[in-house]
C-alpha cells in the first residue's frame, strides 16, 4: 500500500487490504472512504468486510462506490460531506487512486484553486487537466 497525501488531510491510494488498516489508522488518518464499486473486486475486499475491519479499528467508514466513467453528482455530494464530517485526515482508495483524487477535485471546486486541484493530484501522476471545466462550472455555483 502506498499513501498518496494530496493535501495534508487527503490521501488517496489504489486498493487496498484489511490488513493495510492498522499502518493507514498509525499514519493518523480517522475517516476511510471506499470509492470502489463492489463489482469490481473479490468479496474480502467488498464494502461489508472493509467496512468491519475498519470500524473495529475505531477508523470511520464510508462507501462512495465511484463506477469508473461513470461518476455522479450524489459521488461527489457524498465525498464533499464524508470529507467534511470527518474528524480528522481522510483516507480514500478505489482501483489506483484516480477516481479517489476526482471526486476529491470536484468536491473542492469552489473551496480551493482549480490549478492545484489539478496540480496536486499530477504529483502523483493522476491527470485531471480534463476536468477543467466541469471543475470551473463547479465552482461558479
């Protein structure tokens, strides 16, 4: 697993394991947000096995299952308010962490610079200049 902070309070990751939880809650993160469609992957890995494994940690779970090319505005209505619930450092993961730092970026519009909602992503080489003008449409609202 790797942790990919995109801002101090924000990391993304691609998928990860129930045992990966432990380093994820010592790295200081408090909320998990699961924005893989349970479809895509084996039933360990599925929502209700993340989901227990994370709340026996005392770590908050949530899914935002985000089907690739397919995202919505209830995803990113629901990122918005897991972010903004969340008690302390937000971890997301999905297949590699694109669609994880997306949703994040839209959810953001409006709140942060649409150039570093696309630069702080690019640091870890997710390319999200194509957002551009659903991300500035997002902000004018």
């Amino acid at each position: 697993m790797e942790i990919r902070a995109i801002t101090p309070d924000y990391a993304v990751s691609p998928q990860i394991e129930p045992g990966d939880l432990p380093a994820i809650k010592a790295a200081g993160y408090v909320t998990v947000i699961d924005n893989r469609p349970d479809g895509e992957i084996p039933p360990h890995l599925q929502t209700e096995a993340m989901r227990a494994a994370a709340e026996a940690l005392g770590l908050v779970f949530v899914a935002n299952p985000v089907v690739g090319g397919a995202l919505t505005m209830d995803n990113v209505t629901a990122q918005r308010a897991a972010i903004a619930a969340s008690t302390g450092p937000v971890f997301a993961y999905c297949a590699s962490g694109n669609r994880s730092s997306i949703v994040w970026a839209l959810a953001n519009a409006g709140q942060r610079p649409v150039d570093e909602l696309i630069g702080l992503p690019a640091r870890f080489g997710y390319q999200l200049d194509h957002l551009r003008p659903q991300i500035e449409a997002l902000a004018r609202r």
